[in-house]
C-alpha cells in the first residue's frame, strides 16, 4: 500500500482580478502547505473502488463515488497512462469539507501522487500537471505541495519564496462559504478590477539566520489581502469573529481567511503559541489544527 498526505492548502494572500474569457479569474496568491491534513491510501486491486474514513467522513455520504475528486483523479490518470490494473483507494478525511484550504483539491493531487507510484508511470512534472489542471485550478499546486506563486485561474506556477520556520493554526466555524456567490458578489462590486499582482515575499535567509527574516515576512504580509474576505464575512459574520481571536493570539501574525473561506488562519514563530491558539478555538466548539508549514 502506498500513502500520501494531502496537506491542508493556505493562501497567505488571494489577490483576485478580472473575469477571463474562460469565465475564471484572474489571480494571484502565494499557496503554502501544512505537514497535515487528510491522507491518501492506494493499494492493488482489479478495480477501482473508493472508501471515505476520517472525522468528516459522513460529510461526504451524500456524494458518489464516482464524483469524488479522488476517483476522477483515478481515472483520468489511469486512462491517460493506458493502465490496465486498478486500485483499492482509501480516503481519511480529516479536513473539513469545502472549507478553502483545497481539501478536495489536495486529495486528488495526493491520488495522482500515489498512484503514478503504485502503477509505476513514466509520466513528467508538466502532463501531471496539465492532467491535474482539467481537474481542477488547484490541483497543479498541491502536487509539490510547496510554496508557489499561483497566477491565471491556477495553471501559472512559479517556484514560491524559501520562508522562515513557521507555524499556523487554522480555524473552521463551521459555516459554508460557496466559493461561487463570493465571486459574484466580489463582481458585482468590482466589475472591473485591475490585473492582481504578486505580493513582493521575501526568501529567508540561512537558517542559522531566520530570527532576522521575520520582520520582512511579516512586512510583505501586511501588504497583501484576501479579496475575497469581505465577501464571506458579510455573508457570514462569524468569519470576523474567528478573525478577531486569532489576531488577539499571543505570538500570532498574518490572521486571514484562506481562499474563499471560512476557514481562517494565523502564523507562528513558535508551536506552543499556535497550538495555544488552536486550544482557544475548540474551546468555542469550532474545528481547529495546528500544524508546522512546509517552508520551502
């Protein structure tokens, strides 16, 4: 058997522009990647079967097999490599469901990941990709799962900036946020945004140096957004809320939402202080995770 973790997917800034003619955005962000989140388990068999454990698991009752991100991930590179055999894929879903942190979008990249190894694939970095990309706009990034500059609707990848050892504490209320009434209503407030542009992150220096590239980071940060967070706290208040207890955590910085929420998070220099934090949260009975950042 072979397993992949499906890491929790963060946008430490969404910079959203103009419709293109596709009908996708334009934008701009910086994705970075928990070491947890859901895992991908892909085992031998004939077929190709799907079982869905893991705390939100019943979340997912509802939806066919087939219709999983997983099991189109699965077929479509089975197809695409000419592969005979099959496999008995396992899905432990440990985020919640449609919370913008591309849980679905990390699962399907986890699949093609562990499958490519489990049919042992001759496949290069770019048909992965632009095979994830039919999938879904996210799905490229969170094959490396490390930081990358995402620009276009999410085919655009540049290699992100290497950051400083970093924490986060992502928090869920537990409200649904459709990713597509948050665009129209961004639209409708700016039927003509201007073309989005990359915030200027810096690169850590050594890490025997990396106390000094916090103040940098933290400078850039400030100087980006999430465009779409306005929209999903207007839409539910309680987004404002989670917000307003991360920025007040000891040691915290950066507190946003992430893509098009609800789910919110702030960074950490130190463990202690965001699993503090991630404490705090669940003690107001929302979902919560603390976990390191795949810095680079």
């Amino acid at each position: 058997m072979i397993t992949e973790t499906a890491p929790a997917k963060i946008n430490l800034y969404l910079h959203v522009g103009p419709v293109r003619a596709d009908g996708l955005h334009e934008l701009a962000s910086l994705f970075v990647f928990a070491e947890d989140g859901d895992r991908v388990s892909a085992a031998p068999a004939a077929g190709l079967s799907l079982e869905v454990t893991g705390p939100f698991a019943a979340a997912l009752d509802a939806l066919p097999a087939a219709d999983n991100l997983v099991m189109r991930a699965a077929a479509r590179l089975r197809e695409a490599g000419g592969v005979a055999a099959g496999a008995a894929l396992t899905l432990e879903k440990n985020l919640p469901i449609a919370a913008g942190i591309g849980g679905g979008s990390a699962d399907a990249a986890a699949a093609l990941r562990a499958l490519a190894r489990l049919w042992t694939l001759d496949i290069d970095e770019a048909a992965l990709a632009r095979l994830a990309f039919a999938l879904g706009a996210d799905i490229p990034a969170c094959l490396a799962g490390t930081p990358v500059n995402v620009g276009g609707a999410g085919e655009r990848m540049t290699a992100g900036p290497a950051l400083p050892p970093l924490w986060v504490c992502l928090v869920n209320p537990g409200v649904e946020t459709p990713t597509g009434p948050i665009f129209r209503a961004f639209d409708a407030a700016h039927p003509a945004p201007p073309e989005p542009v990359f915030a200027a992150i810096p690169s850590s220096p050594p890490p025997s140096s990396a106390p000094r590239a916090y103040a940098p980071l933290k400078e850039a940060l400030a100087g980006a957004r999430n465009d779409l967070q306005p929209f999903a706290v207007e839409g539910a208040p309680v987004i404002a809320e989670v917000l307003d207890l991360l920025d007040a955590a000891q040691g915290a910085f950066c507190a946003r939402m992430s893509g098009s929420g609800a789910t919110c998070f702030a960074l950490f220099e130190a463990e202690d202080a965001a699993r503090r934090a991630a404490r705090d949260a669940r003690s107001r009975g929302w979902w919560a995770m603390a976990s390191r950042l795949r810095t680079g």
